[in-house]
C-alpha cells in the first residue's frame, strides 16, 4: 500500500518540528514537504501532498488554506484564533472543492477529548459535578479554556436531561473558596511549580463519586491526536470542528460534540 | 399521573430495607408491597405490583421471577447466581409473556458501570492499561470481579481494534510487582483498612494519561441504580442483562455492553 | 497488669456512644462509666474513674472538667467551643491539681494531625502549595476549618524558613478561579454528595510535585485518635492543646534513619 | 559575601550538564569548573573549589573523590554503585582530612525524600500499608528501587514500634494480584506509557486513609536537592549517606506547633 503523502506547515516551531519528526517515524506515512514562514506554499504542490498540516500562525493560518483547499489537499488544523466567520470562510472553501476535508481543532490530546466526552455523558447521572484543573505556575489565565468548555459542556448536558442547578450548601466563608462559576459548575484553578497540564472533573452521587482525570506530561501528547487527524481527514470532506468527531470507533462518537458545526 | 406500584423482595435484608426505603421516598414510586422469605408472593399481585426488585438469594431468585412474569409483573433483579442456563430459563419464561420485562444486573452503581462503559471507550486509543482496584481488609477475592469484568472488557475493545497486546517492560524484579494478567491487562488489588470499594482505570499515551476512578464510599451508593431501573423496566420488554442498557440517554449506551444477552 | 478505669460523658450521642463502645472493646481499658446529661457526675468517682472522655457539649464541658480536675481524674475533651479564656480557666484548675493530665483536641483524626504536621514540614522545601478540600454537599462553611488551619500553619512554616510569599501568575480570569486566600495559601473547597471528609495538600517543586491526601470515611476515624489520648494523658500532666503532641514517637523516629553511616 | 566556588564533574552528562547549569544561575554559587572524563581532576585545585559535585559513573567516582577529599574539597556525589566496601573507602579518606565533608545520596529528589520520611513517620499510626509505584513503560526492574526502600522503611517503623504484620485477607484470587511482599509490605509496580516516575504510600486505618504521592515530571527535580547539598555539605564533615540528613529544619520543625499552649 501507498504511504500518506504528509505536509507540515510551520515546520520551525516547536509543535510542527516534533510533527514532522512523528510524521516521519509513521510507517503509514510520508513526509514530503517541511516548510515554515518563508518557504512558498507550492512546495506542497510540487511534493504531491495529499494532507497538510497547519501548526502556524492565525495571521497565516487562512492563505494557507485556501491554497490547500484549492489545490484539493486536506488539511489538519491545529492553528488558533478560529471565530465564526473565520470558519464559515474556511467551509465555503471547502464547498467549493467537494471531496476535500479539514479538520480543525482546539485540542490535539486524544486524552483531554475523550475527558470532555465522558464527563458530557457523566452528567446527567450526578447530583454534585466540579472541575480543577492544574497548571504550572506560569499560566496568565484561570481557569483555563479547556476546564470552561469541559464545564460549558456538562452543563448544557445537565439541562438537556433536566436536571435543576446543583445547589451550593455554602452560606458563610472566604471569597473564592467555591471557586468561580461557570454555567452553574463550579471550576478550580490550581497553580504549581513543576505541573504542566491536568484536568480533573468529580461527579458526585448517593454514596459514590466518579472522577475523570486527564495529565498531559509532555507536548508530546498532541502527536498521537495529529497523526489521527491526518489518517482521518481525506475520508471526511467538508469541515469537521473539534478531534472528537474523528474519535469514531469509540461507541459514543456518533452524536458527539453538541457544538461542532460538522453536518450543519 | 400515578405511581409506579413496586414491590421489594428481600426487604429484611441490608440492602433490601434500604431499598424498600429509598422506592419509598421517591415521589415518583409507591412501594405496594415489601415482602421477606416467609410472606407468600401473592402479596405482589393482592397488593397490585407493576415492577418488583428483587433483593433475596440464589436459592429463591427463580422461584420468584416464575411468579412475577407468569404474573406480568416487571422485573429489577440484584441478585446473584447467574448461569447461561439459569438466564436461558428466564428467557423462556419472558418469551411467553410478551410486554414483561426483567433486568438482570451484577452491579446497580451507576458510577461502577460508567466506569466500565469508559473504560471501553478509551482502550482502543491508548498504548498502556491497567487497573487498580482498592477494597477493605476483609476481602477474601483478589481481584475484585468488578475489576476482573473491567479488564476483560477492555481486552476485549483493544482486540477488537486491532490493538496488539501490550508490552511488559520488567526484565527482572518481585514476583507479583506487576500485578495479576487478566487477558493482558495487569490487576493490581489493594487491601486497606477504612476503604470501602474503590477502582481506578489508567491509561497510558504519548505524552499523557487518562484515569477513571470510581469510589463507593457507602453501600447506599445501588439505590439510585434501582430506582432508575424500576423506572426503565416497564417499557424494556424482555430480558436485559446489565444495567448499562438503561443508561440510555448517555451517548454511548446503544452499542454497549458486548456480552449482554439483550437482543440476542 | 491491671486495665485503665476510663468513663465515658456523653455516652448517648454519637460519637461518644461509639467511643463507648471502643473503649469497651480495648483489652487494655475498662469501661467503668458511661453517663449523659442527666446522670449524677459522682458516679465517676464511685466507679474509681482514671481517665474520662468528654464529647459534650460547650455548655456544660466547663462544669464536667472543673469536678474531673478537681478528684483527680484526667480528662480526654473532644467537645467544641474554646476560647483562650476558657482554655485559661482549665489550665488554672490543672495547677491546683499537679500530676492531673487534660488533652483538648480540636481533632482526633490521626490522619488529619498527621496531614498538618507533614504539611508543616514540607512548606520550607517547595515554592508552591495550594489545599484543596473536598466535603459532603451539606456543609455550610468554605473552608472548612481544619483546611484554614492546615494553611495557617503552612504559611507560618514558610515564613520562618524564609521563603517569600508564593507568586500568583493569573493575570486575568473569573472571580473565585484561584480560591480563597488563607495568609498567602490558595484554598479550594469541593461540595459534592457522596464524599465525607477529604483534604490534599499539594506541594510543587522544580520538576516534581508532593501530595498529602487525607480520606474520612466514616467517623470511626476518631475512635484510634481518643484510644491513643487515654493511654497516654495520665502521663501527661497539665494542659495539653492538640493530639499532635501525643504523637511523639513520629517525628522523632524521622531522624534515625535505620540505615544511614552517618555518625556511625 | 563571597559565592562558594563549585565545580561538576561529569559535565557533559544530561544531569551534569543541567547540575552545571543550576550551579551557574544560582545567585550565591560560583561555577568554576565543569570537567568531563578527559579533562584532568587538577582543574579542580587551579580554579580555588570549595565543593564538587560528582554525577560520573562508578568506575571513576572513587577516584574523583580521593582527589577531591585529598585537597579538601568537599564533595557531593549522585553517582551510583556504593556498596558497603566502598562507602568503609570514603570514609577512611575523609577521617585523615577532618573538615573535609562528602554527601553521598541514592536520590536528590527532595520530594521522594520526604515521602520516605513522612512514611516512616506514619507506618506506626495505622494497621495497613501498601505502596504504589507508576514508571514510563521501558522500566526494567519492578519494583522500583525507591519504592523497596520505601516498603523496608517503613516495615522497620512497624517492627520497631510493635506493631504486628499485616493480615492479607486474601483466601482466593489471581497470582500476583496482591502485589510483591516487601518485609510485609505489598508493592504494586504500574508501568505506563507517558508516566515519568511517581509513587504513592497508602496507609488505612479505622475510618480514614492518608495517602503520600509523589510525582517527578522531569528530571530537573534533582536540582534543588543537588543545590542544598552543596550549600550545606561545607558545614557537614565527614560522611553523610542520604539527602535526608540535610532535610534537617523539617523534622525538628513539627514540635514546635505554633499554637499548642502546652508547656506555656
């Protein structure tokens, strides 16, 4: 069997170089341009790309696609600073180009995907529900995007199955000791010197509680998420949004991610 | 509306008081009847008994549940004891009662089938697993059947995905460091005085982990389970082994639990 | 060698029927008494009581120690409500009553004494730490008390060794993300049905981090702490505040280090 | 005041190299050496060392620190592959230069050293111990070195403070379910991919557990234990075995509870 034709773009920084160098170690797959900032987008043209991988800029992020998605190359898009218009550029592109698809997502981490797919069907099944994440202590934000959406998901699920606020027993105390508040689910924002990445979420019921952990220990934890994404994507044309969608073996992947615009 | 009329059988005993307690408390549930060895079952039908659950031991099981669908009462059933051949019996006596149903399951916790249900989600995506399981110091069984179902099951998803078995790194060290085999996961059993029943699933990938914990800290941890499968049974005809066929809202329930005789 | 005479007052609520029963089933202790409120405190010294634990109530632990001290009974106190007055008011009638022992303990945990004094030891040796406290969905305080305490103490021992105030690096984010500030210690409170008791002290270095993690699961967990307090109060003359002391052999075993050539 | 004048050897090695790099950005520490295997041992005596640190290989530490010792430079020593023999050696060469300090130490993780430490501690407070270690999966021996001398620490504690061996309640199970028997303590060794190293002490008692975990994300949380060994080895002479003899504020430290009015 022929080899995966595989692209990176923004080979230099230090995501897209350890994308390269796992591209190149795939027996499936084969790396055929690396390219960063200065090097012209017809390189991959010229390589016989089949699926690219975007690890740039949001400045860049868009030229780079439209040449991918006019010249019929997939695209795998881990790039940031997506709004809505941003991606309905992107679909019109792609609608466009029947048979061609891109996948973008926030987040790379097969781990962190399937805890925010757990803890969305976890949810209905909880009286009591609250998130910590941890983070090393040079983070500017909190809580951190990941540990909002993971809450803003649990809490859509709460409402779809009816189930009421939880309550909070609190009536006196320090400020900040429940946390901050979103949608109704309390989330804590732990921050320590030698942590890099972690994600709790704690379900509570009569007599037992569940807790979904998920530690990344190392950037390296993107890798397996993008080599997926890349095997995935030229059988899913159109615009995909969010890795859970192509986590499709799973038994719950079908209904998946209530937000993703895939098949609107 | 009006109630659900249930029955407990069993209802002397520990969990069986409880749970007549708990169908008591619930708006929802009437509890018609509670009944031990020595009432006759026709208090269920005098007392007009749409679902029974039946709390009582291996020797009496059966001859409850002929009484119940002979009599088109739903079935909720926890206890143990069951073979092919006894679930084949009841099969037959559901068969022809058409409408009744019974739901047979080895552990009413929802967070413990969750566990389960998870942990077969993510075995496909991850290169290591293993299970810990951690138990009071009067546990005479190591591992812990629930432990030894989870790991069969996710041997069984990573076979099914075309996973190879995993590799055990350890060259040389102590007999039992690396736990029980169970079809190739290792099954490390804890024994700790002030624990309860307690299970963890860990994962392993590129650069993270994912960890699924289940706690039972109190016993009173099967009633909600019940009362949700007293709920579900009346419109589930027929025979439903494992409560996770009922945790139907959540996105993964309709391919679940590989081994359940419901639909066979 | 003849059992240690030890009454019990309070013995009809529930902690102190349990210690009752402890103390019953000690084969080294002799349960001579076991009064409430509306039995005569003579009977104490009718029964030649040693040593008595008091788990009363604010009201009336005053007037139960003040007739303790006064025959020369020791005095083992888990009921609340002290004040430094108070705490003055006993420590008077202890010096008139030379040889006469009194521990009064805000927790009989050993588990919890022994979270703080690690805690209180490690604080020197990590740039960061947070407690998170973890507690049934019942508790109208946030934090719980023994968690501002744990963080007292922390802040005090960091302090003394020098080290400056932790480094906070949100710089934007929700309100309450980051906890309530207790003297310099971030402190996060959980509220979550099915949980009891449960605290994690989490220190962080360069590159590695140290957890403390106290689990209550049942209240027995006092039981050991109140057994270790009678056995050793009678040799322990005078006003004690904190179980803490009396867990002398712990940290002083720290230092011979069973192996370690040095000094030999 | 004046740096202390420090110098790696074994530079070139990936905990040398990082050890040189800490020595030259701590503010009170002068690196005045970084040598390698072919560099020769008198750079040490021509660029004035108070303190060398040796992370060599067992071949050639003996004469390193021979040279070292013999011009009364102290010494601090992560090297491996002391038996008894050789640390008899170092010590004879540190009696004939009185002054003159080594601290030899099987781990400059400071956090795996309180572990230690806190476990010996509380071995003596509660009825059962086991020990939990998680490694990367290319780990070869199971279980980990650190985890065996953890398990006989506390062991030793137990023995030491009367208590009875531990009871298995296990009649029935699966080979190697309950772990390794370490002097009576069970060691479970988890190997995952993506974990680094970690350990975690379980002890349980009537009603509560506590548990101690370690975690060393990256190899960099040796460095604060290497610092504090050559801040502290000028004013330890002679032979020190082990991190913890310099650990020497924390122990002392837990007496001293702020707030006990015992002894006022």
């Amino acid at each position: 069997m022929s080899k995966l034709r595989v692209a990176v773009i923004g080979a230099k920084g230090r995501i897209g170089s350890e994308a390269a160098r796992s591209v190149e170690a795939a027996d499936d797959l084969d790396l055929v341009a690396a390219i960063d900032r200065d090097d012209p987008l017809e390189t991959l043209t010229e390589a016989g790309t089949q699926v690219a991988v975007d690890l740039t800029h949001p400045d860049a992020v868009l030229g780079n696609l439209e040449f991918c998605v006019g010249h019929g190359i997939h695209a795998v898009v881990g790039t940031t600073g997506w709004t809505t218009e941003r991606l309905a550029t992107l679909r019109g592109w792609l609608e466009a180009a029947p048979g061609t698809g891109a996948l973008v997502a926030p987040n790379f981490s097969i781990g962190a995907v399937l805890t925010m797919q757990f803890a969305q069907q976890a949810a209905r099944w909880f009286e009591s529900v609250e998130v910590i994440e941890l983070h090393h202590d040079n983070k500017a934000d909190a809580p951190s995007g990941t540990a909002t959406r993971t809450a803003q998901l649990i809490a859509a699920a709460r409402t779809e199955a009816g189930r009421p606020a939880q309550h909070d027993p609190t009536t006196h105390g320090l400020d900040g000791a429940r946390g901050a508040d979103v949608d109704g689910v309390p989330v804590h924002s732990v921050r320590l010197r030698g942590l890099l990445a972690h994600q709790e979420v704690l379900f509570g019921g009569t007599g037992e509680t569940l807790t979904i952990r998920h530690d990344s220990l190392h950037h390296s934890s993107f890798m397996p998420g993008i080599l997926l994404a890349v095997r995935t994507v030229p059988s899913a044309p159109g615009l995909t949004y969010g890795l859970e969608h192509f986590l499709t073996d799973g038994p719950a992947a079908a209904d998946g991610s209530p937000t993703g615009p895939r098949g609107a």
